[in-house]
C-alpha cells in the first residue's frame, strides 16, 4: 500500500515536470512566432499599410478573438495537426496586430521591456509552481480585478485622462503578475493528473496551457511597456 502510494506520488512528479515542459515548449514557440510576424510586418509597408486600412483591424481583432475562443472551448475535439496550426496561427496574427508597437516605441525600450517581462514572467511563475499556498483566493481576485480593467479602459477610451491611463498601466501589470502565478498552479495541477500515454490529450493540454500563459506574458508586456516604453 505505501508503496503504490510512493509510486503514484512519484507518477504525478514525473507528469508535472512532462506536461509543464511541453506548456513553455509552445509558449516559447508562440512568442517566437508572434514577434518574427511582427518584424516582418513592420519591415514590409506594403502589408504593414494593408493592414491597417478600411477594415482591416477590425476584421483582425475578430479573427484573433475567434480563434483563441474556438480553441478554448473545441479544443478537446480537434486534431493535434489542426490544434497545433490554429494556434500558430493565433500568433502570427497577434504579431501583425502588435506591428505598429515598433513604430511608436524605441527598439531599445522594447527590447528592455521585453527582458523585465521575462524575468517578472519567469520569476512569478517559478512561484506558482513551487509555492504550497492555494492561489484560488489571489486568482479569483485578479480575474475579478481584469474585468474592472476593461470596464476602465473603454471609459478612458472617452475621458482620455493621462492619469487614468496610467493607473490602469499599474492595476494592469499587478493583475497579469498574479494571474501568472495563479495559472501556472493551475496548470501544475492538471499536469498532476496528466494522461502520458495519451499523446493527443497531452498536446491538446499543452496547447491550452500554452495559450493561458502566453495571454498572461504578451498582457504584462503590453502594460509594461506603457509603463515604461520611450516613444519615438
């Protein structure tokens, strides 16, 4: 009995450390993919100019929404071929769609931006996955306090207030630092009850993971860098 219990426990390590890997493994690529469609858009003004003309973006942001809610709730009934495409596909268009940040923002700033990203990234999600206190509580909070974050945006969309948007910048990089945290518990669990001998349910997990982590990174960039970018 004890032994069955030491080699379960012993299971769930080894599914954690299996699942985590692959969930970075395709973060990493999807950040990858998203900042070379970026460079090469803003490098391309041909495509960078149709891009972002008529209705373009509004066409864009639909297709980049469609596609991260058609995975998050048909992901458990795709192929890993068509899961895997549809996902790079999401980060490309969310390098195109982040083009125009290298045209207001120095390379120098992003550049350094994108350093302090991956090291608050890394550092709170090393914390999620080795902290023993349930961040249910935290999690619960930060997704609370993301859906004030929008409502305040679409306000400022009218009030225009510097001081505002700088607020948010601030509430808006302590929501994706604990979201990190939180997710990466999250995903830390399930990896606990990781089917390894499934091959398609653990791409399908990974891509999931993935997505929610990646979401969690390009977010704190994004607030980051409105924090502390040097326009041009």
């Amino acid at each position: 009995m004890e032994y069955n219990q030491t080699q379960s426990m012993a299971t769930g390590r080894s599914g954690v450390a299996i699942f985590m890997q692959q969930v970075y493994l395709w973060m990493t690529a999807a950040l990858l993919v998203t900042a070379l469609s970026a460079f090469f858009t803003v490098n391309n003004e041909t495509i960078l100019m149709a891009t972002f003309s008529g209705y373009t973006p509004i066409l864009l942001i639909a297709g980049i929404i469609g596609i991260v809610m058609y995975l998050s709730f048909a992901m458990h009934k795709l192929s890993p071929a068509v899961a895997t495409s549809l996902f790079l596909l999401y980060a490309a268009l969310n390098g195109v769609f982040l083009a125009p940040l290298a045209l207001v923002y120095t390379e120098a700033s992003i550049t350094k931006t994108f350093i302090i990203t991956a090291g608050m990234f890394g550092g709170m999600s090393l914390f999620g996955m080795t902290t023993k206190k349930d961040l249910t509580g935290i999690g619960s909070f930060c997704i609370m306090g993301l859906w004030g974050l929008i409502l305040a945006m679409i306000v400022n969309i009218f009030m225009k207030s510097s001081a505002m948007d700088f607020v948010i910048s601030i509430i808006g990089v302590i929501v994706f630092v604990g979201l990190t945290a939180f997710d990466t518990q999250k995903l830390k669990q399930m990896g606990e009850t990781a089917p390894l001998d499934d091959a398609v349910a653990m791409r399908r997990g990974a891509l999931l993971g993935a997505i929610t982590l990646y979401l969690d990174f390009i977010n704190l960039f994004l607030y980051l860098l409105r924090l502390f970018g040097e326009r041009k």
